[in-house]
C-alpha cells in the first residue's frame, strides 16, 4: 500500500496553461505539505495545511494554490505556469505539526514547463 | 530564520568503509530538531535518523549515527560498513515548532565504490 501517491509523476505543458497535481495520504495523518525540488536539488517548503487548513504559505506566487478537500488530500493548482515553475513537486505529510515528527513523502511530480 | 548548510556537494566511500557527512546549522530557537533525510535515484524521501535537540546523546540508528555537537551547530552523520544500496543524495534539515515545516540544507550526493 502507497503510504502517500502523488499523481501524475511527470507532467510536460506549455508555458500560460494551468496544471494540478494531486496528492492522498493513507496514513491518517492531520498534516500535509507541499516542497519544490529546483534543478540543483534544493528542497523547499510551499505550503502546509493542518486538518484542511492552511498555516505555513512560504511566500509562493498567487498563481499557486493549493487546496486540502480533507485531511487526506492536498492538492496543487498551478494557473499561468512559466518557465522557472520547472521543478519537482513533492507532498509529504505527518501525524501532526509538532515539529519532531517524521514527514512521509510521495513519490514526487516531475514539471516540465516548454 | 533557520538555515542548514551542507558543504560537500559529493562525497565518495568505498563499500563496507565508514563516511562522514557534514552539516552545519543557525538558529536562535531553543527547542528545535535535526533530521537526515535519504533521496536515492528513485527519488523517495527516507528519513534516516533524528535528533532532539535537547537530548545529549546522538541518535543512533543500525549503521547510522550522528555526531551532534550543540555549541558549534554541527550536526554530522556518520555511516558505518557502507552498502552499494546507500548510495543517495543525503539532506540534511532542521524543524522547530512553527508549522512542521522541514528546513532542508543544499544535499551531498554520496557514491559507493564496490
């Protein structure tokens, strides 16, 4: 059983369309995130959500929203996409936001932006 | 704000030698955890192993240990009798209790040599 899936794993699109990436957690976690990996492999949280709703938003474009339907989706919409949105997307979730916490990722959405 | 430094980009060891991977952090919170987290090529985040940031003593998981040294920030990760199946990009990360969120370092890709 897939702890956390994320689907598609690779999306190629064209510069200005709209995208989503879906994530779901099976493991009846209260907590869910979303990090981008660049081209250089650095990681960095977007967004974190705590039972549906938002409390870490790390200063991403408006053009990014996400949207937590309940505890165990958390999905990402990304309107107007360019070309520095290329990227891996990865969700991760946990039991809740204490901070010790292990974090569960997904497999990770690899973007590709033409 | 926390920063996670790791300053070797690659590293390389030969198989069932020891390795050593470095990490520095900066923080001005009190109460905060370290992490080592595992990317192999398939992408999956793997926590390695944790630490408590108040705890003296170094967590030690099978092979893996660290090395914490609270007063210089460091926070190193030392991998015993390495396997050809630890060859990975190694991240290092800090989280304090703002959220859950992880604070990722640059990474080192780490080669097994048979």
């Amino acid at each position: 059983d897939t702890a956390v899936s994320q689907t598609p794993k690779y999306l190629v699109t064209q510069m200005g369309n709209d995208k989503s990436i879906k994530c779901e957690q099976n493991l009846g976690h209260d907590t869910m995130y979303w990090y981008k990996q660049d081209s250089k492999k650095f990681l960095k949280i977007m967004f974190s959500y705590n039972n549906k709703e938002l409390i870490i938003n790390e200063t991403v474009p408006n053009r990014f929203s996400p949207k937590s339907p309940d505890k165990a989706h958390l999905n990402l919409h990304i309107n107007s996409l360019e070309l520095g949105d290329s990227a891996v997307y990865f969700c991760a979730s946990s039991q809740d936001v204490v901070a010790y916490n292990e974090q569960f990722f997904g497999p990770g959405t690899r973007l590709t932006v033409l | 704000a926390q920063t996670v430094t790791q300053s070797q980009p690659e590293m390389s060891v030969q198989e069932a030698e020891t390795v050593t991977l470095s990490c520095t952090y900066d923080t001005s919170e009190s109460d905060y955890y370290l992490f080592w987290y595992k990317q192999p090529p398939s992408r999956q985040m793997i926590l390695v192993i944790r630490q408590e940031a108040y705890k003296q003593q170094n967590a030690t998981e099978n092979r893996f240990s660290v090395n914490f040294q609270k007063a210089a920030k460091s926070f190193s990760l030392k991998i015993s009798d390495s396997q050809l199946g630890d060859a990975a990009m190694y991240f290092c990360a800090s989280s304090y209790n703002q959220g859950g969120k992880l604070i990722f370092g640059q990474g080192t890709e780490l080669s097994v040599k048979p």
